[in-house]
C-alpha cells in the first residue's frame, strides 16, 4: 500500500517545495491535480518527471479538471458539474483529452475526473449522450495507453457501475472517495466495493459527514473524526486484493491542512499494517 498525498500543480518553484515536503514527511507518492489548461505545457511536463525522480515520489494519477462553472451541491451541480450538462460538453471531453496527453508526458496513465450527476434513470434523454461522450474520451485514453477513472460521489455505486456497462471500454476505473460517498448521501463507502470493488485503481481517503438537509453536501472532516470506517473499508479491499496506492485529500489550507494530512498518515498507517500484516 502506498500513501501519497493530492498536489496541486503550479510553477517550477513552488511545485519543488511541495515535492520535498511529501519526501520529508515519509510520503511514497501523490496525485497530481490541476483545473487550468494553460499549466498542461511541455515545460511543466518536464518538471513534472524531473521532481518525480528526484524526490522519489511516484505520481500516481493525473487529476484532470475542466473549463467552466462548477456549483458543489445538489441544485446547480446537477446543472454545471463534468460532462453531463451538454452545453458545457465538448469544451470539456477537449480538456480530458487534453490533460491526458500532458500526463502522458510524465508517464501517468490513470486520468481522474468527476463525471457530474450521472442519471440513475438510464432512460433519462441525457443518460446516452453523456455515456456517447465518456466513450470519446475513453477512446483517446485507450490510445495512449491510459485509463479513465471516475471519482465516486455523485451518482450511487449501481448507477457507475451501470454507465461503465453501457459505454462499454476496457479502460474505465474507478478512484474511489472515501467521504465523497457520504458526503453526498450516496453509499457506505465500504458497502460500495460490494458492486464496483473491482474497478477501484486509487483511493482518496477522506472523511466527512452525512447530508442534513437536501441542497447542500455534507461536511468534509479531519480523518478519524467522520462517518467512513476505515478500518472495515481497508478489510474489504484487503478481501479483494487491493494493494496500491491510497491518496490523502483534506480539502482546508494553510498549516491546519498540514496537521490533518500528518495525522491522517500516521491513522491510516496503523490501520493498514494491522489489517494487512504490514
């Protein structure tokens, strides 16, 4: 198991000090995440692979964002967020493409994204064009050698499972969001390997709170003070095999988010050597 740490990409520098901290705080690897199109150069590729090697921190998925609004919560979000709003479509099937050729630079195959609110109903009129556009991105994808990976917490666990059935290609996956499935009212997380453990390629670990009204998620938390039980949640993955990477996210800035980030290392650690033996 291989816990990192999500990073945001920025200039040279900056990026620089982000990787020697991840290397002087005991951290194996990161994901690599970034809205802005104008960061996906040559140059910041390039940067990307050198700080990887030398700090000797693997990037293990390439968190792709996309152009326009984007409203986290059960009203608007169903309106603006990835690529079911169809107005909003095409610019944002180009930037999945587009951020998966960058990560290719830097020899990153996994490509994450939300996907929006997928339609639980899969006669809703918006269900298969969006299904026809996750296959052109898929498409891309597969041609470079690359997955796709869908964040969890929008939809409920059968209904990604139903739209992976539905598009249909080999390189579809899952990055599975500890909180997001609660944080949205969706699933256990622990409960939702039952239906789609077997696509599960990364991990955010990530606590949080059950929605207490129908407009707003609920409210992320420190590792350890949520709903997700860790402990039977890395049991089942430990049922299913899953040995890889485990991606710190705790959505604050500043020092606090420092502090969270360090005690949700050490929580996680003893956690997973008990249940795997480490």
């Amino acid at each position: 198991m291989k816990l990192g740490v999500l990073v945001s990409l920025s200039e040279a520098e900056a990026l620089e000090r982000k990787f020697a901290d991840l290397k002087k705080y005991g951290f194996e690897s990161c994901q690599l995440c970034s809205w802005n199109p104008a960061m996906w150069t040559d140059e910041n590729a390039a940067a990307v692979k050198t700080l990887s090697e030398k700090y000797g921190i693997t990037v293990s998925g390439f968190w792709c964002g996309w152009e326009g609004p984007a409203a986290w919560n059960f009203y608007e979000g169903q309106l603006t967020l990835g690529l079911v709003p169809a107005e909003y479509r095409a610019t944002r099937i180009k930037n999945l493409c587009d951020g998966a050729d960058f990560a290719k630079k830097f020899g990153v195959t996994d490509i994450i994204t939300h996907m929006g609110f997928i339609p639980e109903n899969p006669y809703d009129p918006n269900y298969m064009p969006l299904c026809i556009a996750i296959r052109a991105v898929a498409s891309h994808l597969e041609a470079n050698g690359q997955y796709l990976l869908f964040e969890t917490g929008q939809e409920t666990p059968v209904t990604m499972l139903r739209c992976f059935e539905t598009v249909g290609y080999n390189n579809l996956g899952i990055n599975l969001d500890t909180a997001n499935l609660i944080l949205y009212g969706k699933a256990n997380p622990t409960d939702s390997l039952e239906v789609f453990g077997k696509y599960v390629r990364n991990i955010h670990a990530k606590d949080g709170l059950w929605p207490t009204n129908g407009r707003a998620l609920g409210e992320e938390t420190r590792i350890g003070d949520g709903k997700v039980n860790f402990r039977t949640f890395f049991e089942k993955l430990c049922e299913l095999g899953y040995d890889s990477y485990v991606t710190i996210e705790r959505e604050i800035d500043g020092d606090a988010q420092t502090a969270d980030i360090l005690y949700a290392k050490n929580y996680l650690e003893n956690i997973i050597n008990e249940v795997y033996g480490g």
